[in-house]
C-alpha cells in the first residue's frame, strides 16, 4: 500500500493537478452499475471456482479386505482384527502376523473391512480351542492343524468344504448365534471409531460368499449408513438361513432399504473364476434366458464391478481380446476357485468385464434394461489386514504368504485340475473414486453414479468425460475437469439425446502417480 500511494503522489505532482483532480484520479477505477454488470454478467462470477461443485481429486481406497474375523484368513494365520485394519490403512505402522514391521507408504483414503458372511466368529473359538468345536472330529482335526503350524491346509480345507456343501453343521455359527452378533457388533464398532469425516471413511460392509460347487459368484456389500442403521440387521448368509442365489441378496438389500431408510450396494468379483456364471445371458440353476425383473433387479443394485485384485485380472482374456496386446496380463483361467471345475473356452464370454458390457447392450436390445452397465473398480482381497499390494511392499493374498525366503514357491491352490502357485497371485489392486468430499455419503454416491475407475495400485489421476461438443482445443485445456463437466459427462454417466449428425466425443486426460512409474499411453476400447 506505501509503494501505491508514493506512486500517485508523485503522479499529482509531475502534473501540477489540483486536490479535486486526484480525487478524481483516484476513483477512476471504480465502476458504476451500468459498467460493472456489462464486465461480470449476471451468473457469471468473477471467481472461477464459485458455483463449481464437482470433485477435484480422486480418492483411493480398498473395498474388499479381510481380518482374522473371516474364517479362512484366520486359518491360513492372520491375526490382526478390523481395528488393525483400519489403523494400518489409515498410515499407522502395525505388527504383521508374521511378525514384521509393516506400513503403507501413503494413506489411504476409504478402506471396506468386508468379512465373509458366513461363520463369523468361527476362527476365534477355533483358535481357543473351544470344547464345542473339538468335539466335532472336522473341528479337532482343523485345531490341530493350526496349532501345528498347518494352518494353510486347514484354511484350504475348510473353503473347499464350504465350497461344495460338505461344512459339518455343528461347525456353523449362524447370524443368530452369540458369537456371530457378537464379531458382527465389532465389525461396526471398529468402523464407527475408525471413521473420520473430511480425513478418513471407514465403511461398514462385509462379503456374501456365494461359491457353491466352487464356482466364484461373490459380492462384496456396503452401507452408506452408520451404525444406528446398520446394527439393525445382520449380514445375509449363503448357508441357511440364507441363499447362494444372487437374487435372495438383492431382496435381502431390498428388505434393508425398506426397514431403515438406509443404502446399500453390492460389487461382485472374481468373474474369472465363475466358471461362465459372473455375467450369465442364461441364469445359472434356472435354463432359462435371463428376465426382466433379473436385469432390472441387479442394475439396480450392483452398479460397479472389482475388474481386478490379488486373484488376477477380471477385464479381459486374450481369447476374448486377441487384437490387444495388454489382455494377457495376471491371467488365472485354470479352473473355478478351488479347481474342482477346470475351464473351457466357452466359459470365457461369460467371466469378464469387457465381454459383459458387450453382452449387456445385447440383453437391452431385447429386455429394454441392460443388467451389466456398471463402473469399473480395484480392491485387494487380501485377507491379511493389510491393504499392502504395491510390488515392494506386497504382503500376500494370506498371511502364509507374508514376506519370508520361501514365500510364493508354493502352491496356493492345488487340485487334480491344476494348481495356481503362490507367485500366481497379483500385486492388486485400488477403487479411484471422484467424491465431492471424503465421508461415506459422498463416496458412497460417486459409487452409486459410477464415478470410479480400477487401479493395480499406482494413484494416477485419470479423467475421462463423453460429450457431443468437445473441440480440439479443449485436448489442451489446463482444467480438464472444468471443461469435462461444463460440456459433456463424466465416467459412469449416460450420454443421451445425441444431436442429429453429431458423433460422441472423448475429453481424456491423466496425471502419473507423483512417486510411481511415468504413464505411457491412453488405451481407449471400443
């Protein structure tokens, strides 16, 4: 302000004016109502952030981790809980089960806690050595195993065993039981205190294992709501009381809605082990071409889909994608989860993301409703605790494949179809998701719009909007998301009403993950 008021001095005296002229001289600037509404028209405000409301930055998280609350993870030897999970994703350093030091090298943003369904509360008592659970032979021989140190063949034993039908009854903890509720009531204790709103969302969710003859149809499911909502319920089973069909989970969800006012949302994974079941044109157990009510049903309810993680790549198979030269990355087509089925090519249309979203314009042409128009996300399925999948710091699908010399020459599962090895399973993956804001509601809602994109684990930054009015100028815009959003529709959105003789029109753009690799193209699949 000194610097200006020494300039016009002197200004006022190189001219000789009066005290009236400067006066005048000083106010010159200002505008009068006529000028000032032709300079800033009316809806236009000056600040070019003012009235915007679409999100700035992506926010990246894992939807789908396991604890030792999940049957199997404790088997195969994890023993950090959900509140270990939370902690670590939040960049606290915590005490792997193997022993060692482990910390993420940035936050995340959002982190799933999502338990299986079904037996929680199982593992502890096992552990424990509960007289119930020896006195079953399957229990006692299950103990010993852990006990032994062999606990990974337990754990193999007690999926295949759930897998093809065969758990012992009196092995089965129920969603009515004391320890069930009990692990339940934890899990959504752990994510209320853990939930930060603005710095940190933990969800409240957990995993339907539909996997029946071991052909993989699971959803991982997630409440918007907090616990005053979600502690009304308790998670939907496949073993009774429950179903493994997806349409009892969509009325489960249904019934949720209704009964709290709450949300919810299921994201399936793991077409690529289906078995051709995971995006089906005829509905599996039925024969009979998929129905209306079916198409509407699970567009409703499952609006993304975990195209990749530790168990391999669900996009594309090179049988499927011949012409591109990516489609062979981290393949599993062996067989279904636990190989008791091998695979064959006919299977393949029916497994992964790109084929489905084929498949799913085809089903609209004759249902009027396209069952698989969903967006596309990365999570881990870890069932350590850890979300740790970067290459050098990747902590394993379980805690038997925690870093150790020996580690990954094993194998992870083995039967007379095949076996897939330890080193098989991939470094993967992370849910992007554009929210207004870090808090369950927001994120939850760009969830819901398809607002998201897969990640391995890089943090690249990736736009991409669809529009009938993009230019070439707007490729060189240094505000891709304020030229995206005023002029087309972002990723997950209908581009609609296509003006007569006009084409779509892509706006990509993407930024490399400030301590990752350098990007080195856009692939865009038509």
């Amino acid at each position: 302000m000194a610097a200006a008021a020494v300039l016009i001095s002197c200004l006022a005296v190189q001219g000789g004016a009066s005290a009236q002229d400067v006066d005048t001289a000083m106010d010159s600037g200002t505008f009068d109502k006529a000028t000032a509404e032709r300079a800033f028209p009316a809806g236009r405000p000056y600040s070019p952030w003012a009235g915007r409301n679409f999100p700035t930055r992506p926010l990246f998280g894992d939807t789908h981790l396991h604890t030792s609350f999940s049957m199997d993870a404790g088997a195969f030897g994890a023993r950090l809980g959900p509140r270990d999970a939370y902690r670590f994703a939040k960049g606290e350093e915590v005490m792997a089960s193997s022993g060692q030091p482990v910390k993420l090298s940035r936050p995340l943003d959002f982190l799933v806690v999502a338990d299986h369904s079904d037996n929680m509360g199982f593992f502890p008592d096992l552990l424990a050595g509960k007289p119930e659970i020896l006195a079953d032979p399957t229990g006692r021989r299950w103990y010993d195993m852990v006990q032994s140190g062999d606990g990974a063949t337990a754990a193999l034993e007690i999926i295949s065993a759930f897998s093809q039908d065969k758990f012992p009854p009196a092995l089965l903890y129920t969603p009515d039981s004391r320890a069930y509720k009990s692990a339940w009531d934890e899990t959504i204790d752990a994510a209320e205190e853990a939930n930060e709103p603005g710095r940190f969302t933990a969800f409240i969710g957990y995993e339907w294992t539909s996997n029946t003859g071991g052909n993989n149809l699971h959803r991982n499911v997630i409440f918007r709501d907090n616990a005053d909502k979600a502690d009304q319920v308790v998670p939907y089973t496949v073993y009774p009381p429950g179903s493994d069909n997806p349409r009892d989970l969509w009325k489960w969800m249904d019934a949720y809605e209704a009964k709290t006012g709450g949300n919810v949302l299921a994201i399936a994974h793991n077409g690529n082990l289906s078995n051709g079941r995971m995006f089906p044109m005829i509905e599996p157990g039925t024969d009979k071409p998929l129905d209306r009510e079916y198409a509407e049903t699970r567009a409703k309810w499952e609006r993304l889909y975990e195209a990749t993680q530790i168990k391999g790549d669900g996009e594309t198979h090179p049988f499927l994608s011949p012409n591109d030269e990516f489609a062979d990355f981290e393949t599993w087509d062996k067989g279904n989860l636990d190989l008791s089925v091998k695979k064959t090519p006919e299977m393949l249309q029916y497994e992964y993301a790109r084929e489905a979203l084929k498949n799913g314009l085809k089903l609209e042409a004759g249902l009027g409703v396209n069952p698989y128009k969903f967006g596309m996300i990365g999570s881990t399925d870890a069932h350590t605790g850890l979300a740790a999948v970067a290459e050098d710091n990747y902590f394993g699908k379980t805690s038997a494949m925690e870093p150790n010399p020996e580690r990954l020459t094993k194998p992870f599962v083995e039967s007379k179809n095949g076996t897939i090895f330890e080193w098989e399973t991939s470094g993967s993956g992370y849910a992007a998701v554009w929210a207004k804001e870090n808090t369950r509601q927001a994120i939850f809602d760009a969830m819901e719009r398809r607002e998201t994109y897969a990640t391995t684990g890089p943090r690249m930054v990736v736009w991409l909007f669809g529009g009938f009015d993009f230019t070439a100028d707007d490729a060189n815009t240094r505000t891709p998301a304020i030229t995206g959003y005023t002029k087309g529709v972002p990723m997950g959105g209908d581009l609609r009403d296509a003006p007569d003789g006009k084409a779509p029109s892509f706006l990509v753009a993407a930024l490399k993950d400030p301590i990752g690799a350098n990007l080195d193209r856009y692939q865009i699949v038509k």
